[in-house]
C-alpha cells in the first residue's frame, strides 16, 4: 500500500493537487486582502456584499413574526416567536412548491402566488423576515432586488425586480391586510442570526454563517467604518456582510481542477465553490481519477469501466469513501472487479480531495474569523453556525475542518471558535430579522 500511497502523492504533486502544498498562511493573507479589496469597491473576487441588517439589537420576547423561505424549489411559510429563555415556538408552518419550479410564470403570477401563501397567517403580524436563497442585491431599507434565478425557477420577468416591493403590493391587494415591514436577507445571512437564539448558555463575542451543501458561502460581522464602498452609513455601528466566498479567485488551482473549470457552464467563476462544494466535489474526484488511470495509475480495465461513468454525484463519493467495495454507486460498480491496488488508488485520490476541501474550508472559516478582529478570549469565542449536507456528512470532512481550524486558528492566531448547527436555521434566522430590523 505505501507504494499505491507513493504513486498516488506524485501524481498529485505533478497535477498541483497535493493538499501538504497548500501554504495556510499564505492563503489566508490572499483571503484577507480579498476581503479588504472588496469592502473598498476594488476588483476582488470576493463580492464583500453588505446586508444593512443588524445584530445590537435585542430580539422582541413572545412577539410573532411571520417568516418566509425561498430555497430551492420548496417555499416554507410560518409564525415564529421567542420565548424568555430564547427558544424559538414554530406554528403555523406550511411547505408548498417554489413559484415558476413547474413552469414559465409571469411577474403578477410569481407575486400573487407568494402572497396566496400567506393567506392563513397574514394578519399575525406586521412584520416579515423574508428567507430568499437565490442571488439578490440588498438596499439600506431591506429590499433587495433580484439579479437572476437558478435553472429550476422559470420566472424571467421577476428578474431585476424589488421583493419586498412588489410582495407588498400583492399582499395589500387583498382587501384583508395591509403593507407589512419586509425584511430580506440571504440563507448565509439567516444561519448566522440563528446562533443569537441557539446560545445554550454559551457567551459568543461574534458569529460566522457558514454553508457547505450544493454551493458554499459565509457572512459575518463587520465595522461600518470598514465598509468604505458603501456611503452614510453609521460609523459606530456594525452590520452583517455576505462575503460570497465561493467566488475567491486566489485559491491555488491544479491542473486538473483548471480543466475541470473549462468544461464547466461558468468558466473562471466561482473557482474556490468549484474546489469545496457538494455540486461540483464528485465530478473533480471522477475528473481526477479518470487522469489518474490515464496517467497508468490505474489499469486499462478500470480505466474503460471509469469512462462508462456518466455522471458523479458528492454523496456517490461520500458512498464509495465509506464502503470501497460496494455495489450500489458508479464509482465502486465501475471498480466492482478492480485490482486491490486500483481500488486503493482511487481511494487515496478522493482523500487527498476531501484533506484539500476541508484545508480550503478551513481557510475561509479562519479568514473571516481573523476578519472580524473577535473570538482572543476562550470564554467568548467565535460561534461558526454551519449548515449544510457536504459539511456534515461528506466522510470525515468536518473533522479535518476542525483539525486545520485547531492547528491555524486557534495554536497559531490565538482565536477561539464553536461550531454549532441549528435546527431550521434559515426560518429561525428569517425570524430575528424581522424582528429586530
């Protein structure tokens, strides 16, 4: 095996793929200027994108607030409130179908739909946190602007239009209820308001949002005095900033991850998303396997079973990695009647894939961390309120995460961090907003 493990780590290195190359610091330094570039207006590929929303203040005891939440192709409706103790009462929750998943609708139809949805709860209350996971460009009064939707929603004419805006006009359509107060924000936005309500007696100085499923990205805390691109805003005070980390164009590439790029619907965008996250881990593994066997690291029989694979999945891999000789995914079908050298060759590629992803995790996550100047003091660290299937469940990913975070974060920079998941964070999140903005 040390020979396969020998084999695999040049073909690495030759491919500047191998995770030991990657310099944390360095990296991090490249994050940090990032950030900076982008709170100044200056080219970066991080969009350092302000929310306008606010953490100081309190959230309101035993008030409802009706919360909405668009992602995906699912569309949850419900009332919050939060009780003495900060735990969080859910009612009135109903899922329904994301308008335009099914078919091509219009403007008036992608609204009134919305606003049908709120029938049974829109008078419980005057306020609405508003969830929206799809690319939205926020304003100083909370709106935010559609900039375009994902394949699945079929809605051209919504694109380039204000939510909030044009909801409220839906909903005041309806002789039972008036312009309500809407809040939008982001899913990243939304985990990192629902650490304030999952303390559990912990004391935190300030809080990450952190996603790592289909896509990745993370939002922090930031001083507006920092925030030089955005004008009259308040200097004493501070803000959420969606970083839109998944764009950081500074990560080092290999050369296989370059052609993996190419071949991509967006080449050159969102690279560092292209490393890390759950849509697109399982083609790089597949992509660097295929050049492994091409590189005769694997035999000519496994080489032709690996180029039946049609497509990959992240939780195919996830699969394999945890039981190699299986039968039911792509990768271990396509290995069925592997040697043992190439079933070990394999598995050592997609590991070094997974140490690179959970590295490059790590690196954001201590990049923002560091950014937000908080988290010297060990009884009031820096809570990570972290979502996400790849993240969780991707084999032995979040462990390694916490390796590097341990190794860099903590021993070398001094900064203490928790990572903690909460359930339904996004409507829980949607709920502080509306509350507290």
């Amino acid at each position: 095996m040390e020979e396969v493990k020998a084999k695999v780590i040049d073909f690495l290195n030759k491919n500047e793929m191998n995770p030991a190359d990657i310099d944390m610091e360095n990296t991090c330094s490249l994050f940090l200027q990032e950030m900076e570039k982008g709170l100044a207006a200056e080219q970066s590929s991080l969009a350092m994108l302000p929310t306008y929303i606010e953490i100081e203040r309190k959230i309101p005891l035993d008030k409802p607030v009706i919360v909405m939440d668009a992602g995906g192709t699912n569309f949850r409706v419900a009332t919050i409130s939060f009780d003495k103790e900060g735990n969080s009462k859910i009612e009135n929750f109903k899922l329904f179908s994301m308008p335009g998943v099914k078919q091509q609708v219009s403007k008036d139809e992608f609204f009134k739909t919305m606003a049908g949805y709120l029938d049974e709860v829109v008078n419980k209350s005057a306020n609405i946190g508003f969830c929206f996971s799809y690319p939205i460009e926020i304003f100083p009064n909370k709106d935010g602007r559609v900039l375009f939707f994902s394949k699945e929603i079929k809605a051209d004419e919504v694109e380039g239009n204000m939510i909030g805006e044009n909801l409220n006009a839906a909903i005041s359509s309806s002789p039972n209820a008036g312009k309500k107060n809407i809040i939008l924000l982001n899913d990243t936005v939304a985990t990192l308001l629902a650490g304030r309500a999952d303390v559990k007696g912990m004391s935190f100085e300030t809080y990450i949002g952190f996603i790592l499923g289909t896509g990745t990205n993370c939002s922090y805390i930031e001083a507006n005095k920092n925030i030089t691109k955005t004008k009259d805003l308040d200097l004493a005070k501070s803000q959420i900033v969606n970083v839109e980390s998944g764009g950081f164009g500074k990560a080092p590439q290999g050369k296989i991850d370059k052609d993996f790029d190419q071949s991509s619907n967006s080449p050159g965008r969102y690279t560092f998303e292209k490393m890390i996250s759950g849509a697109y881990l399982g083609p790089i593994c597949l992509w660097t396997v295929r050049a492994a066997a091409d590189d005769g690291l694997l035999s000519k029989d496994s080489a032709e079973n690996l180029n039946k694979i049609k497509e990959i999945s992240t939780k195919d891999i996830n699969d394999f990695m945890s039981y190699p000789q299986g039968s039911g995914g792509p990768l271990s079908s396509a290995l069925k009647t592997a040697s043992r050298d190439d079933l070990a060759t394999a598995y050592y590629l997609i590991d070094r894939l997974i140490e690179r992803a959970a590295k490059l995790t790590a690196i954001n996550l201590s990049s923002v961390a560091v950014k937000s100047g908080k988290g010297h003091n060990p009884c009031r660290p820096v809570c990570i309120v972290a979502e996400g299937t790849t993240f969780y469940q991707l084999k032995s990913l979040k462990q390694r995460v916490e390796y590097y975070l341990k190794d860099y974060l903590v021993n070398q920079k001094g900064v203490f961090y928790e990572i903690t998941n909460v359930e339904n964070a996004t409507l829980i999140g949607a709920a502080i907003a509306g509350l507290t903005n």
